[in-house]
C-alpha cells in the first residue's frame, strides 16, 4: 500500500491542570475552541512534572506540590484551520500557558491508481 507525505502544521498547547476559565477548567474551553474552529482531532495529555516561568516545580512524586500539573494538548491539521485555533486559543490563555505552531508532515495511505479514478 503506498503512502503519501502531506504537509500541515502542528498545534501544541501548554498549560496548569488547575487553570480555570469561566468557571471550568480551562482545558475544556480550549477543546471546545478547538471542536468549533474544525479541527479533526486533538489529543490531551497529563504531565507528571514540570516547572515554568517561576520555576516552581509541580510533580506527582510529592504529594505538598501536586497540584497544577501540566495538560499538554496536541492537535495535527491544515495550517488555516491550526492558525485560526491557535489565535483564539491564544486569547482565551491570556499568559495562562502557552500555544506552539510548527510545520510537520503527516502519513496517509494513497488511493490505488484504480481509486483514483472514478469516471
């Protein structure tokens, strides 16, 4: 089966676990940002440690320190819709996080020469 190189772009989305935005929890406001903007699919993931700007670190392995853990949300689509996501997702976090584009490639399976044509 023959493959096919497709290029877009890569949204990535950083931010506190206990980070809230009317009243839930923030990154359920940027899921649904990305939900409406059309992007295909997105990805949330908890972190188990990290540190940021002021350099305090959150970590499950102490329990004093727990809270706040790192969310990273990753999403892979057209650079037009990522673009337009990122912007809003941008707005909504304030200095709450952080938003990250980078140019990728993506896999998909080609059609077969006899799909491809459908006359």
């Amino acid at each position: 089966m023959k493959r096919e190189l497709q290029p877009a772009t890569k949204l990535t989305v950083a931010l506190g676990g206990d980070e809230r935005h009317a009243h839930q929890p923030l990154y359920q406001a940027v899921l649904a940002v990305l939900h409406e903007t059309g992007i295909k699919g997105a990805t949330l993931t908890r972190g188990v440690l990290s540190y940021g700007q002021r350099r305090r670190i959150h970590t499950l392995l102490n329990e004093v320190m727990m809270e706040n853990l790192p969310l990273i949300i990753e999403a892979v689509d057209e650079r037009e819709l990522v673009e337009a996501a990122a912007e809003r997702i941008a707005e909504l976090l304030g200095s709450h996080g952080l938003v990250q584009l980078q140019p990728t490639l993506i896999v998909r399976r080609a059609p077969a020469v006899e799909e491809r044509s459908t006359s």
